[in-house]
C-alpha cells in the first residue's frame, strides 16, 4: 500500500527566510541584558523552533514515520530544558 506524500510546512526559501528572520530576532534579543533570564528563554525558544525548522523543512523528517517525527520533536524541547536549566 502507497502512503502519500506529505507537503512540506514551507517551502524551502520561505523556511530559509523564516530562519534568517529568527536568527535576527534572537540575536538583537540576547543583546539585551536587562531581559537576564527571559531573554535566555526567548534565544532557546527561537532556537527550538529554528531547529524543528530545519528538521521538517531541509531534512524531511515530516516524511519518516510516526516514532521519527516524536523522537525528534521531544528531543529538540529535551535539549532546549536542558541548555536553559544548566544556565
């Protein structure tokens, strides 16, 4: 039996623009110390969702199965816990 094929979220240079744009807003954001710990919440926040970018849109993790895709999505939130607890 076929599976369809599953779109993509994005189209690869409307992830990339998504991207460039995350990766401007967290690096104006970490410059602001005033924020202290928010501002490390708002860079890991965005570099969370930098990287489930870059899963499901460059590496088509959105076409694995079902445990691949729940692997990584817990993976990705059990780094970003980490990174900011151990801050």
């Amino acid at each position: 039996m076929k599976t369809a094929k599953k779109r993509p979220i994005l189209a690869p240079s409307l992830a990339w623009l998504a991207l460039i744009a995350a990766t401007l807003v967290s690096y104006f954001s970490a410059g602001l110390h005033e924020a202290g710990r928010t501002g490390l919440l708002v860079v890991m926040l965005i570099a969370s969702v930098k990287v489930l970018l870059i899963l499901r849109c460059f590496m088509e993790v959105q076409l694995a199965h079902a445990p691949v895709r729940i692997f990584f999505g817990i993976w990705t939130i059990a780094c970003a816990v980490m990174v900011t607890a151990l801050h």
